[in-house]
C-alpha cells in the first residue's frame, strides 16, 4: 500500500465517523426534544412560539440539545413589530 492510498482510505473513514457521529447527536437531541412547533416557551432572552427546531452540541456541552426558533413575542404574546427572530436553547428554557 502507498501513502497517498493509505492517506484516502484514512480520510474516507474520518467522513463516514464524522457522519456517523453527526447522526448519533441528532438521534440522541431527538429522543430528548422536550418541545415541539407551536409550543409557546420562554427564556431569558424573550418568548417564542416555536417555528423550527434545530439541533446544535454547544459551544461548552457534552451533549447535543434542541434549538428552538422563532419571532420574539411582547408581554401580550404578539410579534415584535420588527419580527426579530430569536433562538432558544432547550438548556435556557424557563
């Protein structure tokens, strides 16, 4: 075996690993997912009606969580009137 084949073989397993673990957060953020679209939730950044869910591994986090999107709502549970969309960790729900 030469290096060059070795090296893609080597750069072939680190993709499939890296996807492989990418698919193992989403399952796991997934099974933990505590809200779903529509819900009405609230953080210290604001309150949202949740219109999209993502999933993220934080920036300090072990484990991968939900992220919720969605325009911020006033005290009355209306949109904001600049639409501003917020997004909320499910670590950071109140």
């Amino acid at each position: 075996m030469k290096l060059d084949k070795y090296k893609e073989m080597q750069s072939e397993l680190k993709k499939d690993f890296e996807n492989k673990n990418r698919m193992l957060d989403i399952k796991y953020a997934i099974s933990n997912q505590k809200f779903s679209i529509g819900d009405l939730i609230e953080s210290n950044q604001g309150k949202i009606y949740v219109e999209d869910v993502k999933y993220s591994r934080g920036f300090m986090r072990e484990d991968p969580e939900a992220v919720y999107c969605g325009v911020q709502l006033t005290k009355k549970l209306n949109p904001r009137k600049d639409k501003n969309k917020i997004n909320i960790y499910q670590s950071d729900v109140k």
